[in-house]
C-alpha cells in the first residue's frame, strides 16, 4: 500500500488530524498536487511533462513536486 492509498483509504480522519494539529498541514497541500500530478498522467501525458505542468499549476520547482510524488508513491 502506498502513502497515497493510506490517505485515500483513511482521508476524514486525516482531516480531523490536521484539523486539530496531529498532522502537519502542508499534507493536503501535498495531497492537491499528487492529485493533480495523476490527473496529467491519466490524461496520457509522459511524466516528466506531467511534472513539469504540475510544477507550473503550482508555481514550484519540478524538484519539488518530484520528492512529493516520489513520497507519495512509497510504500509504507
């Protein structure tokens, strides 16, 4: 199972965490870009495009959004 499933599967008790603070909140932020990242990638776009258009959306640096994804897509 991957991060991303985890929160997938468990996403309502992850907004109460950080709701309440046990979460840090920059997880939903992490969330969102995963999210949009996949999207460009289900769109049929090669990844490091898709990288480079999720890095855009978001005004970051595609180094950043890579350790996110890569994060993401890790087993827990």
């Amino acid at each position: 199972m991957t991060y991303f499933e985890y929160i997938n599967e468990n996403i309502e008790t992850i907004k109460y965490e950080i709701k309440i603070g046990l979460m840090p909140f920059v997880l939903m932020k992490h969330i969102q870009i995963y999210t949009r990242f996949d999207y460009y990638i289900r769109l049929g776009r090669k990844r490091c495009v898709s990288i480079l258009n999720t890095a855009e959306d978001f005004s970051m640096n595609e180094r950043s959004v890579y350790y996110i994804i890569k994060r993401m897509e890790s087993e827990i």
